[in-house]
C-alpha cells in the first residue's frame, strides 16, 4: 500500500474545559491544564512543566481553537481526530467540544469515535483507585447508546473503513460476559437506521482475547500498555526501579523511568503487523502522579520519528487491508504525549511526523 494513502488519526482529549463534576471533584475551574501548570522537574535533566506554545492555553469551548487545531493537523499530514467519547450509563462527560463539532459543522475535519469505557479514579489511571464515576452496563443502556451514535455516524465527516463508520472501544474485556455487547450494538444501530459499524478493539489491557471472535472487525495495537514494563503500576520504592533508574541517570526509587525507545519496544503487541499500528508520541505522567509517575527518558522529536518509520514500514509490508493508523496522541498535555507545539519543541514533533512519512515513502520506492 502507499504510505501516501494510508490516514493517520490522531487520539483527541476532550478535558480542556471546566466540567461540574471536575469542579467538585477537584476544584473549581479544573481542566487538564490544572495538572500540566503545576507539575515539577523531579531530577536533573527532567523538563516539566511542559507548556503550550502557538494555540496557548486554550478551552476547547471556543470554536476558534478547534478550528485551528484541525488546520494545524492538516498542515502536516494528520487526516483526523479520533475523540474520546465518555458514556457513564446514559451520562456524558467532558460532551461539549464534540458536541460543538457535530452540530456546528466545524471544523470541516474528519473525526471518529473512541468509547473510553473506564471508571474514573483518583490514580489516574483508570479508576485504580478511589473511584469518582464508576462505568457501569447493561443491554438497555447499550442500545441507548447504540441509538446515539447513530447520528453521529450519519455526519458527512464521519471516518469509515469499506463505507463503515469506524468505532473503538477501550476496554472490551471489562464489559460483562452475559452482555452481547457487539451484537447488541450491531442490532439497534440497524433498527435506529444506521450503517453497521466498523468496530476496532483495543487491546491494551488482553491482547490474548479474541477480538475477532467477539464481533470485532480490527484490533489496534495501541500504546501505551504500561503492564508490560517492570514495575509500572508499583509505586512504592524498589531496589529493581532505582538501578533501572540510575542506569537512565536518575537516583530514585519511587518514580518509574524507562527510555523511549525501549519501552515502544518492549510494550508491542503480539502479531502487531497483523493489527492497526499505534505509535505513541511520549509519555510523562507526572503532572497528574507526581512522585508515582510513568517518564519516559529520552522522548525527542528525532526519537519519535525513529519509531513512526519503523512501525509504518513494518504496517506497509505487510500489505494492510485498512488505510488507518493512529498516533497517541495529539493533545494528552498532563501525559507527556501531544503532538501540538509546545514551548520546548515548537512545531517539531508535528515536522518530524511529516518527514519521517516522506522517508518511508522513499525507502519503498
């Protein structure tokens, strides 16, 4: 396939706007940029905090910005947004941008759906801990929901794979066995009048389940999965943590550090030629953990590209079915992971996914 055909997507978070349930969760007039202004340097060499640069501290509840986020996204060879879609039994969370977008009819950008179907806790990572909402199922609420995305699938910008409108979901594995989720969704979104969707698992958290079998049409391989690198979600010290650490310069043995390269690696799916790619930009948690965070070392601009041209040539050997990828992510600011210019880099990450796309084309002739 030409690596000119192929579309890449690029993750979207929605959490740069005051929510009530933010407010009383965590202060009146959080958003993500909360988190991203008060993070700290926690060694020698560590830059934080990362801060915006040409689109600024923006609310996403200003028309203007989105537009000048899809413009910029263009700019540089990104196809589209896939946003995450927060649907607590019948209740949206964090809905205003997207609902701007579908109503408004701006920007004129192609977009699809990630159904991020998690709890939230306060570990940030996934309802771990402490939980705020809880993400709960039932067939009711499933159809509810499948009638919903009806007519998000019928917008004309709406991505699709062989004229079906793509959908992703999170964490299938966490939906009950006794709920058909998949036939369930397939079946009201065909009574509500839609198109039967394109459905891709990620599979983050079970690459052994069988995605296919349950219904699914693809699987992406999507970064990060965290449970693969040692000691990730272990935050107490730890002798293993602290020589791993020394090794990448820093003396700590409480914060989990790993270099860039290595983890991409480490952290690849099984048969991940056979599933759509995800390459990951970076990864700094520390804005939102602190002292528990997730830094990976070494995450350059230069670095990044390395990894875009070894997954995409690999996904473009391979002779893929689907004309996708996806990079995470285009704005995940509080985890170390946006491709939008920041003071520190500017517009090179943007660049350097651009040039790197133009060096696989010429490589495959």
């Amino acid at each position: 396939m030409d690596i000119k055909k192929l579309r890449a997507i690029a993750m979207y978070l929605p959490q740069f706007h005051p929510i009530p349930e933010n407010d009383e969760w965590w202060g009146k007039g959080f958003t993500e940029w909360t988190n991203v202004t008060k993070a700290q340097p926690l060694f020698k060499g560590h830059h934080q905090p990362q801060l915006p640069a040409d689109l600024g501290f923006y609310d996403l509840r200003v028309p203007e910005v989105r537009e000048q986020q899809a413009a910029l996204a263009r700019e540089y060879g990104i196809h589209g947004f896939c946003y995450y879609h927060y649907w607590f039994d019948s209740k949206r969370l964090l809905e205003r941008p997207f609902e701007e977008v579908l109503q408004s009819g701006k920007p004129d950008f192609p977009f699809c759906l990630c159904w991020a179907n998690e709890s939230w806790g306060r570990g940030w990572l996934g309802g771990d801990e402490n939980v705020l909402i809880k993400q709960e199922y039932s067939e009711e609420d499933l159809r509810k929901h499948a009638c919903w995305l009806v007519k998000v699938f019928a917008d004309k910008r709406y991505i699709r794979v062989n004229n079906k409108p793509v959908f992703l979901i999170y964490r299938f594995i966490s939906i009950p066995k006794e709920i058909d989720a998949i036939k369930i969704l397939r079946d009201e979104i065909s009574q509500c009048g839609g198109d039967d969707p394109y459905l891709i698992a990620i599979d983050v958290h079970n690459e052994d389940f069988d995605y296919r079998a349950a219904g699914f049409d693809h699987i992406l391989a999507f970064k990060p999965s965290l449970g693969k690198l040692h000691a990730a979600f272990y935050d107490k010290p730890l002798f293993s943590k602290l020589k791993r650490n020394i090794r990448l310069g820093v003396i700590n043995r409480t914060l989990k550090i790993y270099d860039y390269e290595v983890a991409v690696a480490t952290m690849a799916q099984k048969n991940f030629v056979e599933k759509i790619p995800c390459s990951l930009v970076g990864w700094d948690n520390s804005p939102r953990r602190g002292e528990r965070g997730i830094i990976f070392k070494n995450c350059n601009p230069e670095s990044f590209g390395r990894v875009i041209e070894k997954e995409l040539t690999a996904w473009v050997k391979n002779d893929p079915s689907v004309d996708l990828f996806f990079i995470n992510g285009w704005n995940e600011w509080a985890e170390g992971n946006f491709l939008e210019p920041s003071q520190q880099f500017g517009l090179r990450y943007l660049e350097a996914f651009r040039n790197a796309i133009d060096r696989i084309e010429k490589s495959l002739g």
